[in-house]
C-alpha cells in the first residue's frame, strides 16, 4: 500500500520527467522556432474554440461576458436604490455626486423607519407570513400525500379542478369572499389568511400541493406496504415514513409561501387590513405602498427631519426588501437548490 | 383492441381491500376539498350571480336590483378605461411571455455549462424572485431605477413602429423601457428550466457527439424536445404572474370599482369586470397551450395511422363477410322457396 504521501511524491516526479521531456523537444531550437513549435496552429485554433473535450476560451469568454453584464443588470436597481437612500439632500441635486453619497447619510433611514412604524410593522408581517406559510405547509402535504399516494375514483377530475383553481385570477372570487369574510368577522385580522390556508386554498396552494405531490410519488411503494406489514395505519405511515423523506419539498414551500406572502400587498390590503382602517394588522410592502400620503402626514406633524424625497422613498424601499434579503443570504443555498430536489419539474 | 378482444379480457376489479385503501385517499384530500368549496365553488358561483345584479350596501346588508347585461354594457360603453386596459394587457402579455421565457432560457443554459462561480451566478439570477412585490416595483419604477438611462429607447420605437400594428409596437417600446422589469419576472423560470436541463440524459449528448452532431443541433434535437415540457409550464406561470402581479392596473381597477361609492359602480360591476378578466387570461392561457402542448412526434403518428389503417380493413373485412353471409343466406332462402314451390306444384 502507498501512502498518500508516497503517491504526491511520485506524481510530482512524473510531472517532472514530462518536463523535461517537454523541454528536450525544444533543445536545440533556436527563439523562434521554440516560439513556432509552442504556438502551432492547431494549438491556438485548439485554445480558442474548443475540442472534443474541452471548451473553447472563446466560448467562455462570451458566456463569463454575457453573464457579467446581465447580471450587472439584474443587481442595477438594487444598487441604484441602496446609493441613492444614503444621498442627502444637497447630493441629489448635485449632478456630479452619481453613485458614491459624498457622506454617510442615515437620516433618511430613521425618518423612512419611523414614517413605516418599522419594528412593528416588521413583527406584524412576520405574523402574517408565517402563520399562513405553515399551515399551507402541513394541509398542502397532506393533500399532497392523498393525491400522490391513492388511486380514488374522480381524482383525475380533481386535479383537474386543482390546476383550475392556480389559474382563475383571483379577482373572480375575491368580492364574493370579501363578503364571507366580513359576515364571519374576520374581516382585518389574520385569520382571513390563515383560515383558507387552513383549508388548502391558501396563497398559491395549488403549486405547493402539486410540488408534495411530484415528491411524494417518488416514495417507493414498497417502503409504504412494508410499513403497513409492521402494522403502521395510514395516518402512521403518512407521518412517520412521508413527512420525514419530505423534508427537501418542505423547505421548497416554506421558503416560497413565505416569501409570497411576505410580498402579497394586494390580498393583504383587502382581507388582512380591511381596508377599513380600523385595523391593526399592516406588512412592511403595504406600508410602503402608502408610504407617500402617510410620511406626508408626519411630516406635517414636524415628526420628520426631512421632506419627502427620492432618497427617502428608497430608504423605505430598501427597509421593506432588507429582512427577505438577510434570510436570502443566509438560506441562499436552500432557495436555489430547493427545486432541484424537490422535483418540481417531475413530470 | 377489437371487440373480440375485448369480451375476452377479463375486466379485473379491484378487490375489497385495494377499495377499501383507496377511500382513505379522500379522507387526505377531504380539508382541500372543503377549502374548494369554500372558498372557490361557492365564491365563483356567488360571483357569477352578482354580475347580473346592482348591488348597493344598505345598514339592513346588500340590496339586489336586478340589471340583466346591464353592467356589461356599462363597462363597455360608458367607462371605456376598462376594455381600452384589457386590450393593452393582452397585448403586453403576448409580447412578454416568449421574451421572459426565452430570455430565461438563454441564462439557464448559460448557468448549465461548467463555468466557475456558477453558485453566485445563480444567486444573482435568483435574487428578483424575493423582490418583486407590487409596490417595491412601483417604488423602483416611479424613480428610474428599472431602465438603463445609455439604452436609447426612442429609436427602437421607431423602428418597430414601420413594420407593426401601432398598438404591438407601443408595447414593445414600453417593454424596452422597463427591460429590468421584464428580467426581473424571470427568477423562477430560470430555476425551472435549469433543474429541468440537469436532468437531461448526458448519454444522448454522448450519442450525438459521437454521430458527429454539433452543439446548436444537440440543442434544437435533444435539449428543446426534452424541457418542451417545462417550456409550457414556465409560459403558463408568466402568464399568471402577470396577471396577479400588481403592476398591472386592470386589478386595482377592480379592486377600486368595488369600493367606489357610486350609484352604479359597486359589487356587481367589479364582478362583471373579474369575469371579463378572467375570460381573457383564459383565452391567454389556451392560446399558449394551443401553441407549446404536446404535439406528438413522428413515431407516435405514424402508429396512430398504422392502428386506424389496421383497423379500417377489419372494418372492410367484416363488411365483406356480412355481405356473403348474408347472400348465402338468400341463397339458401331461394333454394328453399324453390323447393316448396315444387313440393306445392308437386301437389
């Protein structure tokens, strides 16, 4: 047996003796024709575009390119925004100041946060995202597992109906629910959320119901049935052998509910705010979409330091995007691998 | 399969247990089933009552004064913003939807090849998925930072205004002024078809490359066939993006049609609107399908005429044998007759 050391020994003198082979070649060769021989044709011709093996750099090149500048364009914005919430006043007037703020400006921040009721209206939204994410969760896989798992009479036709029910617009149900939910009560507090997601008709449930359902198929039948000959019931194997397996597909859809509920303005606004604005229930993204009237009105109150600017706006802009950012960069590695194991694009 | 066939098959029915089994499927499904009804059947049947109907709120709850069609010719004839948005929204989401689609394409299969830093690649690409709410966009939009100030938009206008239709062409100025946008819907799809790339057989890449195919034909004869799929399914969800994304105006129409005070606006009008709406992404929706659904390939087609063909000659076959069956017959009935006739002439 060779050690490993042994074996990084002799591979370094093979590397060696190839180069000195290397160099034989080229003894005795004048400059240019080392020059010749080390830059043949086929070698450049090979550099460039590529052989069977190997890809060309100019391929690389145009691809690394294309990448960069599109994605420089994807982050614009971002950027755009950031530099602009921290210019004061005299630096938006000023053509020369573009990107860089001539100081490290934080009032817009404080008045922004201030104007958005931050911490509270950042509490509130984690409420309403999370409380509904994980109910979505639980009845999503439960519906998920019922359909994946059983061969019942008309389940074709409600699939059917579950695909039907991602694609009407949800302006089509919207007022006759508005007015269910306000002869139920719970018009403008959360349980407007909660309680559809409670019934598997939460904010795009259909996706996450078929997303358990593409995953679910992929248990093998036969650990289901050797569960049932050790005597688990239906609801056992179901937690016991589904839930555990699935756990890739859950953080698929507790990442994705979360997100779109965190980002849903116009539902909230209509069920979880009332719109009657006797409601204490408000998220950073609707906040931000009142942000104009509301920091007007502090500012008539002399609450602000600043006016209404386009720092400002920003600012607010920035304060709303920044918690999903934090958990994107923290969890980023589960967002963009979540759907390749959960098997979204299953069928 | 012929009818001989067929009465010989025995048709097995599943037996007591495998019934049994497959009730329980709906206890699974029984909480989503109930959301449906809840919040989709019985809203969508409500809804589609409402829009024959004025509705006014009173203290003593909603007063129906039926109008026939008359919301429908209201929206049409008096309050032309509606429609004039929907013919808009539809032009838009037919220019959008293939520029999203192939445009995410284009950075999957960038992000696919063996490039360095592909995981921060993806995180860029990813970023607008947890971005794009409503009124971030506005925010980004209303203070240009979603278009690229060097990009000289007038002059694409003007080009493409010479060749088309007046109305597509405004849309696709408008689509070069918010290109940032038009990326930024993209995040999802990419994801999509990257993990749908991933999952292509690299052996048929192999067998191609050792047939002596090149990479844009391994591409339009193994990549494109293999994710027609998943192209689908990406146009499909762009398309019900766009319709529920709050940028677009047609639902804070409704949404303010619903709430406006007015004598004649109200719950029944907004109704007439959601259904319009509806019908329209429907069409949308078809239309892609019609456009992107499975065609069958040339295998498949070709066993469809192979078993019609096939099955026409049986069909002739059977004819043939009826026909002399039934002339043997008459012939035997005529032997017969002639027969009696001189067994009676006989007598």
């Amino acid at each position: 047996m060779m050690s490993k050391k042994e074996m990084k020994r002799k591979a370094k003198e093979a590397k060696a003796e190839m180069k000195r082979r290397n160099d034989a070649e080229y003894d005795g060769l004048s400059f240019k024709e080392k020059l010749k021989k080390r830059f043949s044709k086929e070698k450049v011709h090979r550099f460039l575009f590529g052989s069977k093996e190997k890809d060309g750099f100019l391929k690389m090149f145009a691809i690394y390119a294309l990448l960069i500048c599109i994605g420089f364009v994807y982050i614009y914005p971002l950027l755009y925004m950031v530099s602009t919430s921290f210019m004061n006043r005299d630096d938006l007037l000023d053509s020369s100041v573009k990107w860089l703020p001539s100081s490290f400006y934080l009032q817009n921040y404080i008045d922004a946060a201030k104007s958005m009721d931050f911490w509270v209206s950042l509490g509130k939204g984690f409420l309403i995202a999370g409380l509904p994410t994980i109910c979505n969760i639980f009845i999503c896989m439960f519906v998920g597992y019922g359909f994946a798992r059983y061969d019942f009479r008309f389940k074709k036709f409600f699939m059917v109906i579950l695909i039907f029910s991602y694609i009407l617009p949800r302006q089509v149900t919207m007022i006759p629910t508005y007015v269910l939910y306000n002869n139920m009560k719970i018009l403008g507090t959360i349980w407007s959320f909660v309680l559809p997601a409670l019934f598997g008709n939460g904010l795009n449930a259909p996706i996450f119901i078929l997303i358990f359902y593409q995953f679910f198929r992929q248990i093998p039948k036969v650990l289901i049935e050797a569960a049932a000959l050790d005597g688990a019931g239906h609801f056992k194997t179901f937690y016991r052998i589904a839930v555990p397996s699935a756990i890739p597909a859950i953080i698929t859809v507790l990442l994705f509910s979360f997100v779109w509920y965190w980002n849903e303005s116009y539902l909230t606004e209509l069920y979880v705010q009332g719109l009657s604005g006797k409601s204490i229930w408000t998220n950073l993204v609707v906040q931000l979409k009142n942000f104009d009237t509301s920091f007007t009105s502090k500012t008539a109150t002399g609450d602000t330091a600043t006016s209404l600017s386009e720092s400002v706006r920003m600012a607010a802009t920035t304060l709303s995007i920044l918690p999903l950012l934090l958990i994107y960069f923290v969890l980023q590695r589960h967002f963009v691998e979540s759907i390749d194991r959960s098997g979204i694009t299953g069928e | 399969m012929d009818k001989q066939e067929k009465k010989n098959m025995i048709k097995v029915r599943p037996g007591r247990l495998a019934r049994r089994e497959a009730r329980m499927g709906y206890v699974f499904i029984t909480p989503w089933l109930l959301g449906v009804l809840a919040f989709l059947l019985m809203p969508l049947a409500e809804s589609f009552y409402y829009m024959w109907f004025n509705i006014r709120i009173t203290p003593l709850g909603m007063k129906f004064t039926p109008v026939g069609t008359g919301n429908f010719t209201q929206i049409w004839l008096e309050n032309p913003e509606f429609p004039q948005q929907l013919v808009t929204y539809v032009w838009q989401t037919i220019v959008e939807v293939p520029v999203i689609v192939v445009f995410a394409l284009l950075i999957a299969i960038m992000l696919n090849q063996k490039i360095k830093f592909r995981a921060f690649f993806r995180l860029v690409f990813f970023l607008p998925v947890i971005i794009v709410s409503g009124p971030v966009m506005n925010m980004l939009v209303s203070e240009g930072a979603a278009t690229i100030p060097s990009m000289n938009v007038q002059s694409v206008v003007a080009a493409f205004d010479r060749i088309l239709p007046s109305s597509l062409a405004s849309e696709i100025g408008e689509m070069f002024s918010n290109m940032i946008m038009i990326l930024w819907y993209s995040g999802v799809q990419i994801l999509i078809f990257l993990s749908a790339l991933q999952k292509v057989d690299p052996a048929l890449y192999e067998a191609a490359k050792i047939d002596g195919g090149g990479g844009w034909e391994c591409f339009w004869k193994i990549t494109l066939p293999t994710i027609k799929p998943m192209v689908l399914l990406n146009a499909v969800y762009t398309v019900i993006f766009l319709s529920s994304n709050e940028q677009n105006e047609l639902i804070t129409m409704i949404k303010n049609a619903m709430f406006s005070g007015t004598k004649e606006k109200g719950y029944g009008y907004a109704s007439a609107m959601a259904w319009m709406y509806a019908l329209v992404i429907s069409l949308i929706t078809l239309l892609f399908f019609l456009l992107l659904g499975s065609r069958k390939d040339a295998y498949d087609r070709a066993v469809i005429k192979a078993k019609r063909a096939a099955k026409k000659e049986k069909r002739i076959q059977r004819s043939i044998e009826r026909r002399s069956a039934r002339r043997a017959r008459a012939i035997k009935r005529r032997i017969e007759q002639k027969k009696y006739r001189e067994y009676a002439n006989h007598d």
